[in-house]
C-alpha cells in the first residue's frame, strides 16, 4: 500500500483528480540523490561566484567589509586604461569574427562554392588549435625583426621598417580572432541549413540577384544565431589569457587578464582581484540582457513550418572568388602557423630554417629531458579527460532532472546548470581560488581544483547536449523499467545513457578538446606539481625556447588529433555540427 501512496485519487463518482504532492512526499529516500547532485551543482558554480561577489568587499587584513578593494582597482589610470582597452579589442574582435565565421558559413552551407570539405576541415583545425600555439605561430612569422615575413620583405625591399606587426592592437585582434571564428561558423552554419529556399526563390522571382537576396532575405533570417555568436565572441576575447599574454605585453597595450594576473603576482592581491573582475561579470550579464531585447522585439521564424526545400545558390563566376577568401581566412588560421610550427619544431634554430638543421632533438628535449614537459602532457590529456568525463555524466544527470521534473526547483538547476556559459573562464578561476584555495579544504594547486574548475566551466556545453538528447526520449520507456522494479538511477543508466551514448560522446569530445589546451582558467589554479601543457608553454614562451615550445605544443596537437580521428571514426565526421 505505502507504495501507491503518492498516486493515491479521491473517487466522487468524477474523473479521478490526483492529489498534490508535499514536500514530505517528494523528498522520499529515493529522491536523496538527486538532491546531492543539485548539491553537487550549487557547489561548483553558486559557491565560487558568491564568494567573489564577497570577497572583492573584503578586507583582506581585517576580514571586515570595505570599499577600498575597489578603489584600489579602478583607482588608477592605468587600470582603467585596461578594461577601456579590453572593450575595444573585444569589439573589434567580434567585427572581425563574423566577417570570419559568417561568409564561410553560407558559402559552405548555402552556395555551390567548391573546397567545401577543405574548408570545413579547415575550420575545424582553427577549433583544435589553441589560441596560444596560433599566437606563438604569428610571432614567428610576423615578429617585427625575425619574423620570416618581415625578413624575406627586408631581403626584398632594402626597407627598415617591418612589412606587419604582430605586437600591435591589430595583430592581437587579427591573431584573437582567427583562433575563435569556429564557433561562429557552428551556429550560423546550423542556422542556414534550417532555413527553406522558397524565400529565397520569392526574392529571386522579384529581380533580387544572389547577393541581394542573401543580404535581404537570407542573412536577417539567421540573425538570432549572428547576435548569439557575436555575444560568444566578445566573452571569448575579453576573458583569453593566452593571446594577450604573449602579443599584448610586448605591444605595451594593456589588458583586463593582464592587469589580473599582476594583482595574483607577489604580493597577492585576491581581493583587488576579485574587486577588478566584477565589471567584465556586469559586462556579460548586461550583453545577454540587450541580446534577449533585441531578439525579443521582432520574429525570426521562416514561413515553411517544416523543412522545405534547401537548393544551393549558384554563385557562377564567383564560385572561385569565394573560395579564395575561404582559403585565405582558413590559411590565416591554420595553414600558415601550423607550418612555422612545424618548421620550428623540427629545426635547431627557428630564425634560420634549413634542411641541413632538421633534428628530432626538441622531441627529445620535451620527452626526456625538460623537467615539466612530459608530466604536464599526462597532466593535461588526464584533467581533459577527466573533467570532460565528470562534465558530462553531472550534465546527464541534472539533465534528467530538468526534464523529467524531479525536483521542485528543476528550472533554478536548468539556470545555474548554463550560468557558466556567461562567466568569463579567468572570472570562474578567480571564484575558485576565493572559495577553495585557502582552509579548511586549501584545494590550491592541486589536481581536484583544476578538475572541478573545468568541470564548472564546459558544463553549459554537457548540460545543452545531454538535455537535448533527454528532450527526445519518451518516458514511456523509463516507465516500463519502473514498472520491472528498477529505480529512476535504474533507468538512466539502461536506458537513458545507452539511448543517448553517441550524442553524449561526442558532447565529451567537444568538452575534452578545449580543456586539454585550457590556458585562462587554469593560470591561476595550477601549482608547482600540476602545471598543465599551455603554462608551461606560456613559461617556454618567457624564456624564449621556441623550438621546444613548438615541439611540445606539436605534440599535445598530436595526442588531440589522435582522439577526434576516433571521434571522427565512432560518430561521422559532422560530429561537432550535429543539431539536436
């Protein structure tokens, strides 16, 4: 009898009407572990975002509250001048982005342009190679005085003055946006596809050629998707560390995530930090908030309610205008780096490349002899792996709580779940050195907090995947291993995961690519024993080893490489643009 008490009906001679639940009934013994997994959530993102909201008005000798954390951050010109300097970078890293991601995306999706796969692999590669490599890529070749364009245009022109500079305000945007315009093409490319032709053949019916229809028909109707990677791009480029690291300090133009690394340098500053990191939190919350205003007042849906007919545009004599300025975009991110990469790695001196100075030594200088080279190659690949792991099964979980309604305050975990999303990852970092750092838990430094930080930071990436999947399984099939004797955990682990192990798998791809090369959250967290690959390259960067840099960043691609061929093996080759 006890178990039929929480679906018990009063008979009236009417339809049954079941009775509402309490709160005493909901909270059975059963329902224990999924309270401990919302825990679970609250911990790794409510807590670290209060306790920087706390610290940053703390007195850090006192312990009492005070204002002064936030006088001594903006307080000064040149701290201002940083975050005014930041702004503007991320704009005109966002202009630049789109007109990246956004032309590509079209040509591939909507035109009869040919090199299609060449480009969308070529994008691809601008997603797997991380920003800090094309950075250390670009200084290469467009140092002011030994970069190999700058030097092959002395040779040829007798002038003093270097043909590009990386270390400016163009080529930090140049170099920031080549190696972010990936996620632009996903959404706008999943955008285009979505639409039918029959608008588009209106328009053409009408006199309007290809460009005027793309530009007054087709572009406006994937605007929601333009606006949201737009939003994506500039919390991007305003929170990298990498980048900024290696262009902006030589360019003497400061920046946000440079100004926080000083205030983490002796002496540590962790309130003034945390104080200076709650305008770009403002910053993020206020662009989310104009992009909902800007969406919400007109309509972006096509008229065909369902998929009507997709044909390509024919773009005629410009097919191969078009994909000249794919190949440059795609050589510009990927293609020209990666060889002087490759050129460095394999050469004993990167400033005078010749086949005669080909070695193998700087592998073996990484492998075998550089003391934190190798540890941190298993420290990254592992944290990735087990981070994006613990990302996605947390993510199922929730996921499963959201949409089948388990918990009373199910749309708060939905919330918080994708709240990350809008958090800067240097922002999140700082939180997670407020809250875990220091006694009685002092997780500084150590493998947990790197985990739970990464964790926290690709879970509105798990979270998206695994609700979406959830979202197309009927209960009906969870309600029949209820019905055998198998509990709701029963369920999700014979039925919900089986049913859904490709999209959660390649969910675990797009989480373990990116947190293997994670550079701005991890700055701050590592320690002297869990250094992971990009601050050591960031470190080798510093001591100017770029042969060794090259070659172990030459390796960590490789390993990547490596897991997204099986990736590509196990689930297709469009794995990362599958639309749930």
């Amino acid at each position: 009898m006890t178990s039929f008490q929480s679906t018990s009906v009063e008979w009236s001679g009417e339809t049954p009407v079941p009775q509402k639940l309490s709160w005493f009934q909901r909270l059975q013994p059963s329902s224990l572990l999924w309270l401990f997994l919302a825990a679970i959530l609250v911990v790794l993102v409510v807590a670290p975002m209060s306790m920087l909201l706390v610290t940053s008005f703390t007195d850090g000798a006192t312990g009492g509250w005070t204002l002064g954390n936030y006088v001594e951050a903006y307080g000064h010109e040149r701290h201002v001048t940083a975050l005014t300097n930041t702004l503007k970078m991320g704009a005109a890293v966002v202009v630049l982005k789109l007109l990246f991601g956004v032309p590509l995306a079209w040509a591939c999706t909507r035109t009869d342009m040919p090199g299609k796969n060449f480009v969308r692999y070529g994008v691809f590669g601008a997603f797997i190679l991380p920003p800090y490599l094309g950075a250390v890529g670009w200084i290469l070749l467009a140092g002011p005085n030994t970069g190999w364009i700058n030097r092959a245009w002395y040779a040829l022109s007798q002038s003093s003055e270097p043909l590009v500079n990386v270390f400016s305000f163009w080529g930090l945007v140049l170099v920031t946006s080549i190696g972010g315009f990936f996620l632009v093409f996903v959404f706008v490319s999943t955008a285009f596809e979505m639409i039918s032709s029959e608008m588009e053949d209106a328009a053409n019916m009408l006199g309007a050629g290809p460009v005027k229809t793309a530009m007054k028909v087709t572009f406006p109707l994937v605007l929601p998707a333009i606006i949201g990677s737009a939003m994506i791009s500039f919390l991007g480029a305003i929170a990298l560390y990498g980048v900024p690291a290696l262009i902006s300090i030589p360019a003497r133009y400061p920046v946000v995530v440079i100004q926080l690394a000083e205030f983490f340098s002796f002496p540590l500053r962790v309130e003034v930090a945390a104080a200076y990191s709650i305008p770009l939190l403002l910053i993020t919350m206020s662009l989310l908030g104009l992009q909902r205003l800007v969406l919400n007042r007109k309509g972006y849906t096509s008229i065909s309610g369902k998929g009507g007919e997709r044909r390509l545009v024919k773009l005629g004599k410009w097919r191969w205008a078009m994909f000249g300025y794919c190949f440059v975009v795609v050589a510009l991110a990927v293609l020209m780096p990666l060889i002087v990469l490759l050129m460095a790695a394999f050469s004993k001196n990167w400033t005078s490349f010749s086949f005669d100075g080909l070695t193998l030594s700087n592998f073996y200088y990484v492998l075998f002899q550089h003391s934190s080279s190798q540890k941190a190659l298993i420290t990254s690949v592992s944290v990735g792996a087990v981070a994006a792991t613990a990302a996605i099964l947390l993510a199922l979980c929730i996921g499963y709580i959201v949409q089948r309604k388990l918990l009373p305050f199910s749309s708060a975990l939905a919330f918080i779940a994708v709240s990350p999303f809008v958090i800067p990852g240097i922002v999140l970092a700082i939180g997670f050195y407020a809250a875990y750092a220091f006694p009685p838990l002092a997780l500084y430094g150590t493998y947990t907090i790197l985990v739970l930080a990464f964790v926290t930071r690709f879970l509105p990436i798990a979270f998206t995947t695994s609700a979406a999947g959830i979202r197309a399984i009927h209960p009906e099939m969870e309600d029949a291993v209820r019905i055998l004797g198998g509990g709701r955990l029963e369920a999700v682990r014979s039925v919900v995961a089986p049913l859904l192990k490709r999209t959660l798998a390649g969910g675990w791809l797009l989480i373990f690519v990116p947190a293997a090369q994670e550079l701005s959250t991890a700055i701050f967290l590592v320690g002297p024993t869990t250094r992971v690959v990009s601050v050591v390259l960031l470190d080798l960067s510093e001591e100017g080893q770029l042969e060794t840099l090259a070659a172990l960043g030459t390796l960590l691609l490789l390993i990547i490489v490596a897991v997204v061929a099986v990736g590509f093996r196990y689930l297709g080759r469009d794995f990362m643009l599958r639309r749930q």
